[in-house]
C-alpha cells in the first residue's frame, strides 16, 4: 500500500496560510514556520506527521499529499480543521 510522509502547517484562516506558503515560497524553512504558526501538536516536530496510508487523513488533505512529488509545498488547502500548508518529504 503506497504511504506518504508529510509535515504540515495548520492555521485557522486563508489570509495567514497565503501569508505564511508566501515566505516558504521565498526560501524560510518550512519547519521554522511550523514551529512559529501551526495549531497543530505536529509543530514540535516542525509540522512532521511521519507516515500515513490512504484513509488516515481527510480526504482533502489526503488527495493533496498523495498526487504531490516528494519536496513540493502544497498551496494552502481547507479542510475542516482549517488551513493546511503541505511538504511531501518521502513516498513509499
């Protein structure tokens, strides 16, 4: 079964998501921003949420992280949990 492995940023509106994808775009670490921005636990570890399989997230999220290339930065992406900023590091 194909695995993805992932770090994100999550972040409660549109505005700040743009903001932030904006400066990762602009060469400021991914992990430094998850640290500074997300909402999620994951930010400890720079936003990293290891390995997962294929109906671990919610779809949204899932159907960005699957059809990504290992290294891409997701454009900022809704899901009901709020705004996402995805990094494919590794695909298995």
């Amino acid at each position: 079964m194909a695995r993805v492995k992932a770090s994100h940023i999550l972040v409660d509106n549109e505005k700040k998501a743009n903001e932030i994808y904006e400066k990762i775009m602009g060469g400021t670490d991914f992990a430094k921003m998850a640290k500074l921005h997300s909402s999620c636990p994951s930010k400890r570890n720079g936003g990293d949420l290891g390995l997962f399989g294929k109906g671990q997230m919610v779809r949204e999220f899932e159907d960005a992280a699957f059809s990504m290339q290992v290294g891409e930065v997701s454009k900022p992406i809704k899901t009901q949990f709020g705004w996402h900023i995805i990094k494919v590091t590794d695909k298995k």
